[in-house]
C-alpha cells in the first residue's frame, strides 16, 4: 500500500474535532494503542497492539523529507500479539514502545488521528491512500481546512521523538 502523511504539533484537541465534524468525518473512535518498534536494517518495524482489535505487524519505509511524506507498507494482522512480541523482540531487539490515545475520524478515503502520545503529547495526523492524481489534492485539502500548512509539519515519526526525548 502508499499513503501521504502529515503530522502536526495540536494546541486544542476539542476544536481539531469540532472542525473536523464540521468537515464531515466520521468518527471512528477511542482507540489506546502500543507500538512496538523493531530492530531492522531498513525502515521500520513495529506490532501495533489496539485493545479490543486483533493486533497489527506494519512495516514501512517512508520519505520523511519527501514533499508528502510518502509511505509505502505492509500490514499483517495476528490474533497472538504475546507471542509475536517475545519473538520479534528476542531476534531484533526493540528500539522503543510508543503508547497513544487515538481518536479516529475518516473522511471519504482519508483517516484523521487525533493522538495523545505519551510523554510527547498531542498531534494531528493525516493518512491519505494513493489512489491516483487525486491524493495530493485532498491531502492538501486537509492540510489547508484543519487550519494547517505544510510548512507546519513535524518530518519525524513517534519513535523518532520517543527517541530524541530519551536522550534529552
């Protein structure tokens, strides 16, 4: 699969909502997630546990300084997360777990996250599949009718400021 993605520091969760019903999105719901992330040559690795859902193995690579920040990944779905876990973490070794709060909203073919990360705090994401000419405009879209620019994107995944954190 391949998404563009945007991610932005959130000052006021309650009105990125508000604008995002107003917007039209479907909200989803609460989801507490774990990601796991994995020792890997190239890109990333991580098993992302949502209580209540069957767990999820996402690899991906992504462009972090790409003008979309364009992904392209993977997804596996496992009814044992315990086992898979042990495993992958005793051949791998795991970098960092990253624990959020989620809301999720959708809008037509796009997800909107709300996250509370914790220790890092809140963010707005966008994923937007890549469906042909018209994903860069409604990415743009997003980014515009959420009261966001470009230029506010934050080029570093969860795990990248989970790590940075630690070391200061």
């Amino acid at each position: 699969m391949h998404n563009f993605e945007f991610k932005g520091r959130l000052d006021d969760p309650k009105a990125a909502m508000a604008r995002a019903r107003k917007l039209g999105a479907d909200l989803y719901g609460d989801l507490r997630q774990n990601d796991t992330y994995f020792r890997v040559p190239s890109g990333r690795l991580k098993l992302r546990e949502t209580a209540g859902h069957q767990a999820e193995l996402i690899f991906y690579h992504r462009d972090e300084e790409g003008s979309n920040r364009a992904s392209d990944y993977e997804i596996a779905h496992s009814a044992e997360p315990d086992a898979l876990r042990v495993l992958l973490s005793d051949a791998m070794g795991v970098l960092a777990v990253v624990k959020k709060r989620r809301t999720l909203l959708s809008l037509d073919a796009s997800r909107i996250h709300l996250d509370n990360v914790e220790g890092l705090g809140h963010f707005l994401e966008f994923e937007v599949i890549v469906d042909g000419d018209v994903a860069k405009q409604r990415i743009d879209g997003l980014i515009r009718e959420m009261g966001f620019e470009w230029s506010d994107c934050i080029r570093a995944s969860y795990l990248d400021l989970t790590l940075a954190a630690r070391e200061t």
